[in-house]
C-alpha cells in the first residue's frame, strides 16, 4: 500500500479543512483510528500541515467525492505511485559492513545460477567492482574458501526483478546478430 509523504501532517490538513471521516482519513494516510482522532482532538500538536492537493498527492475532486460519499476512500494520484515505486526499485545502495561478506556469497550465487550474465552485469547489480567478480568466477579471491553461497535476494542485496531485467537484457545481446565492420 502507498501512503501519502508525512502522513501526520497530511492527516492533520484533512481534519482542518475538509469533513472526511477519520476513518478515511486514516486508511489513505496509512494511520490507526485512534490516532487519527488523538492528532484531531491535540490542541498543541506540534505539526505543521501539510496540503495533499499542494503537493500534488491528491485533486480536489478527489476529496469532494469523499466527502460526499463517507464509503469511497482516498487513493494517492497515479504518478505519486508511480514515482514511488521507481524510487523502491533502485534497492538499496549502501551495504553495511556486517553484510559485506554475504556479497560475495550473492556474487556467487548469481555467478552459478545466471552464468550467462557479464562480470560487468553482475557488478553493478551486487554493487561491486569488475575485479571482484572476475576473482571470484575464477576463484582466486582471497576469500574464495570461506564464502557461504546465499540467493541476494533472501539477503536483501538486490531485488529478483533486478536478476530477471538483467538475464533478459543478457539474452538479448546474445541473440541479437552482431555486426559485420565494413573495412576500407
């Protein structure tokens, strides 16, 4: 489910200035009930609200619809979702110093099961570097004896639809014909 950018203070703009239900107000922001009603009923909360129609989360259309209907329910515009979601698929870009080691497991794993991929490929989808992966297809690796193989994506290095986008993308540049150079 995608929920609004800072959800307490869009849930704080929808109490004051629209006559949504807390419950819709607190379904579309991703909040309890009950704290929907504990950010209406605070006096001194210290949030600044935050417009939804402003920052482009939602139309006023959208909310006049609710408000006439207590059973519709509040849905993010198609582009927030969208932008959020490419913004999910990048993975995660650092990786901690505990989890270092279980790079080259994911390095290797995906070296077994994908073979076809590039050193290259499987570089930027690890986040490594090309020596690195070149050392442990080899197997000359300092650490080539103690590396555990584990699947990156039960550890959380790289999504599967990264692995799928990259075979394919590998497929293709092996089935694609290659061409000839016209020599003078």
């Amino acid at each position: 489910m995608n929920y609004p950018y800072m959800p307490k203070s869009t849930a704080l703009w929808l109490i004051e200035n629209t006559a949504l239900t807390f419950e819709q107000i607190a379904e579309f922001c991703g909040l309890h009930e009950l704290e929907v009603k504990n950010i209406a009923d605070a006096e001194t909360y210290k949030i600044q609200p935050l417009n939804p129609i402003l920052s482009g989360q939602l139309t006023r259309e959208d909310i006049e619809n609710c408000e006439a209907d207590a059973s519709a329910r509040l849905t993010l515009r198609k582009e927030i979702v969208d932008a959020q979601q490419k913004q999910n698929k990048r993975g995660v870009g650092y990786t901690p110093k505990l989890h270092r080691q279980n790079r080259l497991g994911g390095i290797l794993w995906i070296l077994k099961n994908y073979p076809e991929l590039s050193d290259g490929q499987v570089a930027r989808l690890m986040r490594s570097t090309n020596p690195t992966v070149a050392s442990v297809r080899n197997k000359t690796h300092a650490s080539y004896s103690i590396i555990q193989i584990q699947s990156p994506i039960v550890l959380g290095l790289v999504s599967e639809s990264a692995i799928h986008d990259a075979v394919a993308k590998a497929q293709k540049a092996a089935n694609a014909p290659k061409k000839k150079s016209k020599k003078k």
